[in-house]
C-alpha cells in the first residue's frame, strides 16, 4: 500500500472519528482537506514520496467553488426551500387534516391513511424531512392518541410519511444530486414520481390491512359521521390549491415550459399566496421564512464549501481510482455490487446526513455505476439511464435508513415533539413495518427499472 492510499484512508477515518465529536460538518470536511494538504506537503518535502498535493493544490478550491456558484441549477435551492417553509406557516397541513378527517372517519385507521395523504402532499410541496415530521406530530398525535390508536402504529405512521419528502419530487436532495452527476433534474423528477407513490401505496394499504387484522389498534372513532357531499367538497377546497402549485411546479418542469429554477420561483411565489389565501400571510411570518431559508440554505452551501475541499484532496491523491478499483473487483458481480453499495449507504445514513453522503459519497461511485455495464433501458430517450435508476435506489436507501433504529435521523425528530410518556421502544417498535415496506420498494425499483425511467423517457420521447 503507497502512501496516497494510506492517506486516503486516513482522510475517511479523521472524518469519521471528529463527526462524533461535534464539531459542525462543514468544519470538518474543510479542515481535514487543508490538513491532509499540508501533511502530502510535508511528505514529498521530507520522506521523498510523491503525493503531489501543496497549498496551490488548495487554490484550486476557489475555481471549483465559482463553477459551484456559476450554476443556475441551484438556484432552484433556496427557491424551493422558501416554498417549503412557506407552506408549512401557511396553514394548509391544518385544513387538510381537519377535512380529511371527516372524509376517512368511518374507515378503520382512517385518521393513519389521512396522515400518510397529507405526508404525500407535504412531501411534494416542502421536500423537508425534519419539517414534514414535525408537523405531521404536532398536528396528529394527539387526535390518534384520542382515538385510541395503538402507540406504535400512530408513531410509524408518522416517521415514515414524513421521510417521503427525500423521494417525492420537488426534492432538493435530487436538485443536489442531479447537479453533482450531471444529471437531468426533470429526469430525477419524474422518475422519482412513481417510486414516492409507491411506497405511499404500500403504507395506506398495510394501514388498512393492519385495521382489519387488530381492529383495536386502528379504531373507528364512536363519534364518526357519514360521508357527505360537504364533507366531500371540504377536502377538495383545502386539496385544491396545494395540489394546483405542486402541479404548476411540475407540470412546468415536466412540459419543458420552465427550468427547475424558474419553476422553484413560481412554488415560492404560489406558497406565499396560498399563506395569503389562508389568511397567515403577515410581516412577522414573512420574516420567519426568510430566515429559516437563510438559515438552510447557509448550511447547505457551507457543506458545499468543506466538501469541495476534502473531495479535491480526495481526488489529488487518487481516491476516486482506489474506490472505483476496490468496489469493481469485489467478486458479486454488478448487482451484487450494488447491493454492497446500497449496503454501505444505508449505514452511512446513520451518522450522515443526506447532503454529505450526495456531495462526498455520490460522485465517487458514479463511475463505478457506470463502469459495471448494466443493461439499463432508457427508451433511447433518457440520458444515463443507468445513473437516474440509481440515483432513485440511493434516495429509497437513504429514506429508509433515515427511519431505521437506533440512530434514525426522522425517529429523533419525532422524539423530541412527543409527550414525555412516548418511549423510544415505542417508535422503533412503529417504524419495522415500514422499514420493511421500504426494502421491499427497494428491491421492486432494483429489478423493475422502468419504474423509474418509463415517465422521464414518455414525457420527452
């Protein structure tokens, strides 16, 4: 083993090692960039070895941040993150779940499925996890709790419909992610539309299973009414509008009318007048917005710096080589090794968040894909058929990592908004199913491609 290998493990294992340590992620990735610089530096100075890294190695960071900066692609980021916030001050989640309820109030789990519909509407127009878990608990927990629900079922519902919004386009991981592979953000849009349907569909139906299956786990409430026409009309009012943005922001993407960037500004535009339809519209939400924005977007972009800088030391000392050698000569075959791979990202997402794994991870093992000469269809239509298909199988793992005890990004989130009496038992116990729900998405998207690119390559065929 030479000393660039040495090195390279050495930078996986620093960045590692001071995650724990609480040190912020941005802080992180930089400085393990700079030290590891100065360190190849020193090692060509005085042990005569030929890394071939320096501080001009480090200046280099400048141009890639510009071209970072230069793209129009991630303006899309702030605008859809905006359109997020937005909506979630707006008041639209409330309506939905008040009207909603009158509509499933005779279905046994009926308030569950209204949950997971809203967490499918809040997942195409926010793209927030945390935010979408959050709200989905505050607003529902209680009233399932009054109910009766069984505390374990109420809890998964809520964790896994708010995990949606990493998969169900407009999500800004596939923004990020399209931008890094050099990828279609259309492409990823659609072909993410079916797999979030998906899974959305394996939640209602399993919800309904599981009313039929333990009746007193999911009950019917004694003070339910019948379905009526007002009641019918109620849930169009408040499905309506929210549907029309998420359909204008698409539908635009989708028809080649506007850019994933001008139609991230229509979403920003169409969330603050639905907050103004709604009557939540004020000066004191304006300026929450605007700062929760800031603040999300800094974050971002702050990773974006710190991964720049580690991933081009990364690159200088022949990271990429070492990995794309390692992962092709393992001896599974392609899809074997993309299971390693989806293996391997699946525990990553323990302890990273999406944004490191997409900037850091993503682009090493793009090559790796496309060097394992997957007989992938994209109808002659779709560019990097390959890529887009497995963009959407690392979405699905990191989605259902995020959900996957102990350390589940989405089960702390629910955590810290439920009642003192919730226990953490009680969350792990709700979320199995759903894990395996999601495997079992997994492995459907793994061996049916052409659930992802069949809409992408009929849309532009």
């Amino acid at each position: 083993m030479d000393i660039n290998e040495i090195l390279v493990i050495a930078m996986f294992l620093s960045f590692i090692a001071l995650l724990f340590t609480g040190i912020p992620v941005a802080w992180v990735l930089g400085g393990i960039g700079v030290i590891f610089a100065g360190i190849g530096f020193l090692a060509d100075m005085y042990m005569d070895t030929m890394t071939g890294l320096d501080y001009t190695t480090l200046g280099l960071v400048v141009n890639r941040l510009w071209k970072i900066m230069d793209n129009w692609i991630l303006v899309a980021l702030p605008m859809f993150i905006f359109m997020g916030i937005m909506l979630d001050k707006s008041g639209v989640a409330e309506r939905l779940m008040q009207s909603m309820q009158e509509l499933f109030g005779r279905v046994r789990g009926g308030l569950a499925i209204t949950v997971t519909a809203i967490g499918i509407i809040l997942a195409a127009s926010t793209g927030i996890i945390g935010a979408s878990v959050v709200l989905l608990a505050v607003m529902s927990l209680p009233s399932m709790t009054k109910q009766g629900y069984a505390m374990p079922l109420a809890l998964g519902t809520i964790a896994s419909a708010g995990t949606l919004g990493i998969l169900i386009p407009p999500s800004i991981m596939l923004v990020i992610m399209a931008d890094q592979l050099g990828l279609s953000v259309g492409d990823l849009f659609m072909g993410a539309v079916f797999p979030g349907l998906m899974l959305g569909g394996f939640y209602i139906l399993y919800i309904l299973i599981t009313g039929i299956v333990k009746p007193d786990a999911a009950p019917i409430p004694p003070d339910a009414k019948p379905i009526t026409m007002n009641a019918f009309m109620n849930v169009m009012k408040a499905v309506l509008p929210t549907l029309a943005l998420i359909f204008v922001v698409l539908g635009s993407i989708f028809a080649g009318i506007a850019t994933p960037t001008e139609a991230s500004g229509v979403g920003a535009f169409g969330a603050t007048m639905l907050a103004l339809y709604n009557r939540k519209f004020n000066f004191k939400v304006l300026k929450e917005v605007v700062g929760g924005t800031m603040n999300t977007t800094a974050y971002i972009f702050a990773i974006f710096i710190g991964a720049t800088c580690f991933a081009l030391v990364l690159r200088e000392l022949g990271g990429d080589e070492l990995i794309e050698s390692f992962l092709t000569g393992l001896p599974f075959g392609p899809y074997g090794i993309i299971f390693f791979i989806l293996g391997v990202i699946f525990l990553l997402g323990f302890f990273l968040d999406w944004i490191e794994i997409t900037l850091i991870i993503l682009p090493l093992l793009a090559p790796v894909i496309s060097a394992l000469g997957l007989d992938i269809d994209g109808y002659g239509v779709v560019d990097n058929p390959e890529l887009v298909w497995f963009v959407m199988l690392v979405a699905m793992a990191l989605q259902t990592s995020f959900l996957t005890p102990p350390v589940g990004f989405a089960l702390f989130y629910l955590k810290g908004v439920c009642p003192p009496n919730v226990q953490l038992r009680d969350i792990y116990k709700g979320v199995i199913p759903f894990i395996i729900l999601q495997l079992i998405g997994l492995l459907i998207l793994v061996f049916w491609p052409q659930l992802v690119l069949w809409l992408p390559a009929t849309a532009y065929g």
